[in-house]
C-alpha cells in the first residue's frame, strides 16, 4: 500500500489479523500488565469486564497455565449451555425447572470435561475409582421423576368351564358285544393385573446433597490435582436463574477445597444474589464467598489510571505489530512499546487520545488506530486525526445498530441533548434503582455509554448511591472545539450557585452538592410518552 510509513501499514494490518492474533496478543498483554499474576490465585473470584475487554482471553490465559502445572481446568462457555426453549423462554416451564435444566447440562459438560482430563493423562485414565466416580456424577445428575397424579388399580379375571359325556354301544348279533364310553373335561382360567398410571410431566430431579457427595469424592481421587471450574460468560444466563447457578455452587462446588471457581461477567448484567420470598436469599455473597475486587476497567479505562491504561494499550499495540509478524510488516526501530508512541505518534498526548477515545476496549482502539494510521498516510498520527477517526468509528459501528432500536436512540439523543448541551458536562450520575434499566443498558451494551464509577454519594442526598455514567468519546468529539465543549466528567452547584465542573480525581463520599449531575430517567420516560420499567426496590448484584 504505497504513500503509508511501515508503522502505519501495519496498524492498519491489525483488524484483518485480529481474529488470529487477537488472543495471543492480549493474553501476552494481560501479563505485563498484572492481569495474569491477580488471577492466577487459587481464590474463588469474579472477573469483571464489559462486552470487548477480553475477559475469555483472560481465562484463556489462565487454563493454559493451569495445564502447565498438571491442574484440571474446565473451561465451561455458559452461552453454549441449555436450550432456547427450556432455559431461555421464561413460559416453558417454572423457574426452579429451568434453573436445574440448566445446571444438568452445565455439570454434562463438567463431566464430560473431566473425562478430556482423564484421556490426555495418563495417570489419571489408569486410576478405576477416578472413572467410578465420574459414573456417580453422572447417575447424581440424570434423576427424573414425574410428577402428578398416581392411579392404582387391580384388575382381576377369571373363567371357568366344563364339559362331560358318555357313549354306550351294544349289539344282538352272532356275537354278542357290549361297548362302552364315558368322557369328561373341565377348565379353569385366572388372571390377575395390577395396572398403575402415573399422570403428569416429567422432570429433573436434582438433589444438591447428591451432586456435592459426587463431586466431594471425585475430588478425593485427585490428591494431588486441583481442578479449575471457569465459567466464562456468566452474563449471558437469564437473570432470574443467574442466583439459582449461584446458589449451587455456595452448596456443592466452593467448600470443596480441590476446587477453585473463576467466573467472568458483566457487572450491569450480573444478579449473584436474590430473595424468592421474604426471609430467604439465595446465591454468592460478593465479598464473603467469592472475590469481585477484579475488573479489566481498572487496568483500561483512561480516567481510572492514566498511566496503567497507556502502559496497557501501548503493550497491546507493541504486541500485534511484532508477535509473528512477518517481514513484510516488520517495523524498523520497533524495540519497545515507548518506541510505537514516538515512532508513530506526533506526541504522548496523541497517543492519550487515542486511549480515552477507545474507552477501554481493545477492539474500539485497534480500529480506531487502523483508521487514524490511513488518515495519517506517510505522517504521524496526531490529536486531531485521532478525534476525526474516533468519530468515524462511532457513526458507523455503534450509532448505526442503535437506528433500529428506536426507544434506544431517542434516550442517547435526549441524554446528549441533557448532559453535553445543557450542562457542559461528558459524564451524569444515575441513581442505583435505575441501574436495571432495559433502554440504559441497551445503550452499555451499544458502547456508547460507559461505567466509570459505582457507589458515588453525596451530602445532599443522603443514603442514595449513584453510578457514574460517561457518554462515549465518539459522540461529543464533534463538541470538543466549540462552545458546547464538555468542561469535565460531572456538573455540580459552586459556592455562589454557579455551574461549575468535575472529574474523577474526587472522593467517593463528596461533600459538593451534585443535584446538577444526576440524570432523572423518569423525566425521560414523561417526555417521550415511553412506558417506564419498574423501579427496584434494592440491588441484589
């Protein structure tokens, strides 16, 4: 591609070789940038990320070095577990029915992994009680019972019959002879039937102190292997089963002390916990049972950590342009991921707009980056291209696939309008009642708003918490030269009642009144004539 530098032709090399490098690029990264060390710890955890951050090439990571050390890892995709009929559609059956269908087959695929685990080691395939076991798992796990009415009834027959008879013959002849016959025949026939009818449906029966007696002894053949349960994905199990798979593992996986259990999830989408009815909670205890002190956020998020989330993406842009590249797209004074910034960068603040415009997700920054080195041809990539490319991104990957979603579009629209027009601002609070709420979330999962904050609270609201939204790079950058130009992440009332502006550098309890910050959905919902979710009542996550 002529009138390109070689570090340009390369970045714009990326996205079509991301699909094969892509993991290896960012488990590497992952590494340096401590990732790796965090998770690779025996503790039960939750790993935080949104949609794009990587999470499964974490995990990836992770069971490839489990393996190393002779571990068992069992990688379950929750997206690839139960059927669109009997989990996913909330009328097919109750939802305890749907929770054990889904956990019937999810603890399928465990064993059907342990059993992958006992074909590629041979000490394990040479050990009878191991593979006595995993039958005890399975026989625990394939309980069906009918439920419904049960008719009994006996049926009794009988049939008796009988027959006799006689025949005399005599004759005056010559001779005289005299004959004589004398028949008879009886017969009896019984038959009792007890019929019994069970009417009903059948269903599983899964008994939790079966499967943990299963496990606990298949664990007892694996003194010296620990075994990894990662469940990837956990998200994408409807909400309301979400604390029923929760609630066993609390039961039969994490007091086993063979195991260790690692769960990815999007935080907005993920309920761990739950009361059914009132006196009774069911699932993890965030904290107590299992770990959530880690979020890819942390290490990504340009308003987080400056300096960790370019360490970060500078490590991943240095790891797609010299792990396996070939010759042809091998750059030349390319030693270092300092290097890549001021090879190909007019400056670090170039670079640092590239970093705040992907807003924390690797897939946003490797296409941003493709499409700025194109703008840059022959140059370096500098602050303004990187603003046109990071507009560009946004209109035609995430604006366009909200068009379809009408109630979507009209709240981004009204939040821009609210937010960046009215108050100058780039970020706004949202009260934790509202964080379930389908249109919000619909534009999280778009990627075109963003979590930067959880648990904000101020002295003029007292007891309430707030979540700290962002709207993303691509739709105020239009804004940036003009005077409707964000002043900062949060509006809040000065001294002398003057708008004046905020970032993140604050505490989480701040003494500002922030009245100015918060975004009422409900006023939202009154304008447009939309019906309104209902409000919840308290988190459960």
């Amino acid at each position: 591609m002529a009138g390109l530098s070689p570090l340009n032709r390369a970045f714009t090399k990326i996205p079509s070789r991301a699909e094969k490098r892509d993991a290896v690029a960012l488990r590497e990264t992952f590494v340096d940038s401590g990732v790796a060390e965090q998770l690779d710890v025996i503790d039960h955890q939750v790993l935080y990320g949104r949609r794009g951050t990587g999470k499964t090439h974490a995990v990836s990571f992770l069971v490839a070095e489990v393996k190393t050390r002779g571990d068992v890892a069992l990688n379950i995709d929750l997206r690839t577990v139960g059927s669109p009929d009997g989990v996913l559609d909330p009328s097919s059956a109750p939802l305890p029915q749907r929770a054990s269908r889904l956990l019937v087959d999810m603890l399928g695929q465990v064993r059907d992994g342990l059993m992958d685990a006992v074909l590629e080691d041979e000490d394990l395939i040479q050990d009878a009680a191991f593979v006595d076991k995993l039958d005890g798992l399975l026989a625990a796990i394939t309980n069906v019972q009918v439920s419904g009415d049960v008719e009994l009834s006996v049926e009794a027959e009988r049939k008796d019959s009988a027959k006799s008879g006689g025949l005399v013959k005599a004759a005056l002849a010559p001779k005289p002879t005299l004959e004589a016959q004398l028949t008879a025949e009886s017969s009896r026939e019984g038959r009792d039937l007890l019929r019994e009818t069970r009417r009903g449906a059948e269903r599983l029966s899964l008994n939790f102190s079966d499967v943990a007696r299963a496990l606990r002894e298949l664990a007892k053949t694996l003194s010296s292997h620990r075994i990894w349960l990662i469940l990837d994905e956990w998200s994408s199990v409807p909400r309301d089963i979400q604390p029923y798979l929760a609630e066993f593992l609390v039961r039969c996986v994490l007091p086993l002390q063979p195991f260790t259990v690692k769960i990815t999830a999007i935080e907005q989408q993920s309920s761990f916990r739950a009361t059914p009815r009132e006196g009774v909670s069911i699932g993890i205890e965030l904290g107590a049972d299992v770990g959530a002190n880690l979020a890819l956020d942390d290490f990504m998020v340009f308003e987080r950590n400056e300096d960790q989330a370019r360490d970060f993406f500078a490590n991943l842009f240095f790891k797609h342009l010299t792990s396996g590249a070939d010759g042809a797209f091998q750059v030349r004074g390319l030693g270092t991921p300092a290097d890549l910034i001021k090879i190909g960068f007019t400056d670090t603040r170039a670079f640092d707009e590239l970093v705040r415009a992907a807003e924390g997700v690797p897939r946003d920054a490797i296409y941003i980056a493709a499409h700025a080195a194109m703008q840059a041809r022959d140059g370096k990539i500098s602050v303004p291209i990187v603003r046109d490319s990071a507009r560009n991104w946004y209109q035609t990957d995430k604006a366009r696939a909200l068009r379809s979603q009408l109630e979507s579009d009209r709240l981004l629209k009204w939040i821009i309008e609210k937010v960046i027009r009215e108050k100058k601002a780039r970020g706004f609070l949202v009260n934790e009642r509202d964080a379930d709420d389908p249109v919000l979330l619909s534009l999280f999962d778009a990627r075109v708003l963003h979590i930067v904050r959880r648990g904000y609270s101020a002295q003029d609201h007292a007891g309430e918490r707030f979540d700290v939204w962002v709207i993303d790079y691509g739709a105020y950058v239009d804004r940036i030269n003009t005077t409707y130009a964000p002043q900062g992440i949060l509006p809040f009332d000065g001294e002398d009642g003057a708008l004046q502006h905020i970032d993140l550098e604050v505490p989480v309890q701040d003494l500002r009144a922030i009245r100015r910050a918060i975004l009422d959905l409900q006023e939202f919902y009154a304008a447009t004539g939309i019906q309104a979710p209902q409000r919840r009542s308290s988190s459960t996550r």
